[in-house]
C-alpha cells in the first residue's frame, strides 16, 4: 500500500494529485518549492519505475516544471531527485532567483525556514491548483 513517508507529510502540503503522482507544496516561502511524488510503494530510485511508468512520471515533472515557470518566472528552475534524507522517490521542483537568500547555492540545509501563513498557504495551493 502506498504511503507518503512521515518526513515529507510534515514539510510539505496536498495541492494536487496527478496521473500517477502526488504534487505538494513544500513548507518554506523562500522558495516557490514543490514535490512530487510517484505513488509507487517501496519505489526509491527513478530506475525503480517500470519504464512506461517513469515516461509518465517525468511527463508529469514536465508539467509540474511549465507551471512553475510560468507561474513564478525564475531565473532557473532546479529540478532534482536526491533522497538522502528521505528515501521515498520524490521529485524537488524550485524556483530560483538570483536574488534568493540562497543563490548560488543548493537550498538543503539552509536555515530558517519560513512557513506559510494558513491565508498565504490557501492562495499559493489554490493558484498552483488553478494552472492545471
């Protein structure tokens, strides 16, 4: 049975489920910041999918990536499947801007995340939502 693990659940929250993933909002403002997720139990590494499947899971990035940009208008989109905090396959999706706390760098590890708002949180889940 499918089950998004605990680590992911408490970072992040619901915006949509796709075809064959699940799309969440990470919880940090900093960064217009997604994953997604296949449901596939047990799946840790993209070479874990079947191949139809994992054409139809970057087919879904592809998407997730198009809204991202256009909806954010990033200086570079950072689209990366790490896993090693969290083993599950998951899919990062970010929209960098040069002029972000972190830039150049990767976002892992930098301190201070900031929540949303429960109105801010709404509104961010309810326009992603709107751009499918």
């Amino acid at each position: 049975m499918f089950k998004i693990d605990q680590k992911i659940l408490e970072t992040s929250h619901p915006v949509l489920s796709l075809e064959v993933s699940d799309l969440r909002l990470v919880d940090d403002t900093r960064w217009p910041w997604v994953l997604l997720i296949p449901r596939v139990s047990n799946a840790v590494e993209l070479i874990d999918l079947a191949p139809d499947l994992r054409d139809q899971v970057w087919l879904e990035a592809d998407q997730v990536a198009r809204v991202i940009k256009a909806r954010f208008s990033p200086s570079k989109l950072n689209i990366a499947a790490i896993g090693n905090q969290v083993r599950q396959l998951h899919i990062h999706l970010i929209a960098r801007f040069i002029d972000d706390s972190a830039w150049p760098n990767t976002v892992w590890g930098v301190p201070g995340a900031e929540p949303y708002e429960a109105d801010e949180l709404m509104s961010r889940v309810r326009d992603l939502k709107s751009s499918f």
